[in-house]
C-alpha cells in the first residue's frame, strides 16, 4: 500500500484542524517546504497537500507555499481545496508540479462539468469525497448534502478518473482510529474498481495493519493518508513504511 503524509497548509503554514474545523486548529510549522522534504527524505513516495484557504475561498490561494513544497522535493504530490474550474486545474498540473488534483464539491454540484475534466484530464483528476454520516459533505465541510458517497463514486466509476480520497469527517484529526462503519465504506468504494485512499482517523500502526488486511480482500483500497499522527508522534513514518513494504 502507498502512504501519503499530509501537509494542510493555511496563511502559508502546516496546520491540522479537527473535523475540518477552522476554529479548532495546531500549527506544526512556519517552513512548508522544510516539512515536505522531511517526509520524503524519511522515505514517502508522494504528499497529500491540503489547500484549506483554497477550500473556502473556492479556488487555489496557498500558491507559494505548494511552489515551494514541489520545487523542495522530487517526489509527486496530488492536492486538494477548492478546485472548481479549468484554469486552477491546468495551472496546478501544468505550472506548478501537481500531479494530481482533487475535486470534491463540484464532482458533486457539477457531475456533466467533472466528468469533461476526467476526459480532458485523464488519470490526473482525483475524486475527493468527503462524508458525514455516508453522506457527501461540501463547501470545505462547511455543508452536508443528501447524496451519499458510494452514490457520488459509483456514477464516475467508469470515467478514467485517478483515484478516489475518502474521509470520514468525524475521524478526521481526532486521533481516535478508523472505525469499523469507515473500514466498510472503504471495501465498498473500492469494489468499483477505483484506486481507494484511506484519510482521516489513522491514529496508530494498527489502523494501518487493519487497512492492509483489507486491502487483502479489497485489493483497489490501496493508499493511505497520515496526517495528524505523523506530527504528534503516535505513528513514525519509517516505521509504517517498513509495515507496508512488508
């Protein structure tokens, strides 16, 4: 399986919210850079980049810091946080060393719109799908919707799209492990056939062992998000690397 440390970056800084609130956040760092050539030097094979003032402003605004995170490594980053139109999505691919985007809201407002970009994009375009409850959560988790995730990926499941990112909202950044009902959802969404992130709740190596035990089964669940757990030490990214390979 493939991990992928998190950088959340807003006002230029690595920070980690809980639950995707804005109100409840840690900084774990000023230097962007510096924190993804740590985690690539430790052996990471690509970083998962959050734009979190992108996600509420509806388009790219961290741009010198995700600069100076693809120019300080040579490892690829996929990154996400308001994506919603063309420009943003072929300055990132084309001028700025992303190598896949993320979309979540408008997979969800403007399903024609996202899968025009899966065909103009093919294999770069990255569908984000955040849920509350099962259910789609939009607007930088700022809304709920009534369409369910596996509903959301199922209608794109036949589109060259390059993956799919789940994250369960309540686990995210809380430190508190993935929950039987998200391990379910996971084995679910991959059994459309797409490359299925894990994101939100790894807290320790056992999250890990039993994501890799699904994977078992469930051979298209096949990455791994870390974020909080990787700053605050619970998880050592060498360690769960040598897990993986193993």
């Amino acid at each position: 399986m493939l991990l992928l440390p998190a950088i959340d970056l807003r006002d230029g800084k690595c920070v980690r919210l809980r639950q995707g609130d804005y109100n409840q956040e840690t900084i774990f760092g000023n230097q962007p850079g510096e924190m993804a050539k740590r985690w690539a030097d430790e052996g990471a094979e690509m970083l998962h980049l959050v734009d979190l003032d992108g996600a509420k402003a509806g388009k790219p605004v961290n741009i010198e810091a995700i600069k100076v995170i693809t120019s300080s490594i040579n490892i690829p980053c996929q990154l996400g946080g308001g994506i919603r139109d063309e420009a943003s999505i072929r300055m990132l691919l084309e001028e700025m060393g992303i190598a896949r985007v993320i979309v979540g809201t408008k997979a969800l407002r403007e399903p024609d719109w996202f899968e025009s970009m899966t065909t103009k994009f093919p294999h770069k375009i990255v569908l984000g799908v955040d849920a509350k409850d099962g259910m789609v959560a939009t607007e930088g988790w700022l809304e709920t919707s009534k369409t369910s995730a596996y509903d959301l990926a199922k209608r794109y499941a036949n589109l060259p799209v390059a993956a799919i990112v789940y994250t369960n909202i309540a686990n995210d950044g809380m430190m508190q492990g993935i929950d039987e009902g998200t391990l379910n959802d996971l084995a679910n969404l991959s059994d459309l056939g797409i490359s299925t992130v894990a994101s939100g709740g790894v807290t320790t190596l056992q999250d890990i062992k039993n994501l890799q035990q699904m994977h078992q089964s469930h051979p298209h669940l096949d990455s791994i998000i870390i974020g909080r757990a990787i700053y605050e030490g619970t998880i050592r990214l060498p360690e769960a690397l040598a897990l993986v390979k193993r």
